[in-house]
C-alpha cells in the first residue's frame, strides 16, 4: 500500500498521495481541516484515513512538519 506494485497503482499508493498533498500545500503553510477540504473529493484519496496515513509518512520521511497548528513543506 506504501509503494506502487503490480495490484496497487502509482498514484493510489501513499507515495504517489504524498506527492498528491505536497503539490495541493500553500507555501505558507495549511491547516489539517482546509487541506483536507481541497483534497476530499479527489478520487484517488478517498477516505479521511488515507489522507492521515499519508501526512503520517510524509511527517515520518521529514517532508512536512507541524507548526503553530499548520501542516508546512520542509524545505531542503
């Protein structure tokens, strides 16, 4: 579910949603509740809980972090 295989395609694995959410964040930074809005109808997340489990890794991969109750990029 992680990565892309031969059952599970690029853009439905939590690497491609990663890309997915990093794309749809402002420069200055969201708030859990708004970024959810703006991806909520798009098919490939489709539930609350693949969308927290891919902040979980984007958090866990040092691509995001949690600051004065805002979701920002990491910039490198």
């Amino acid at each position: 579910m992680i990565t892309p295989t031969k059952f599970v395609n690029a853009n439905q694995s939590l690497i491609g949603l990663g890309a997915i959410v990093l794309k749809s964040m402002s420069d200055e930074g969201n708030s859990i509740s708004s970024l959810w809005d703006n991806l909520k109808d798009n098919s490939d997340i489709f539930s609350y809980e693949r969308f927290i489990l891919t902040l979980d890794m984007l958090f866990i991969m040092g691509l995001i972090k949690f600051e004065n109750n805002r979701l920002r990029k990491v910039k490198q």
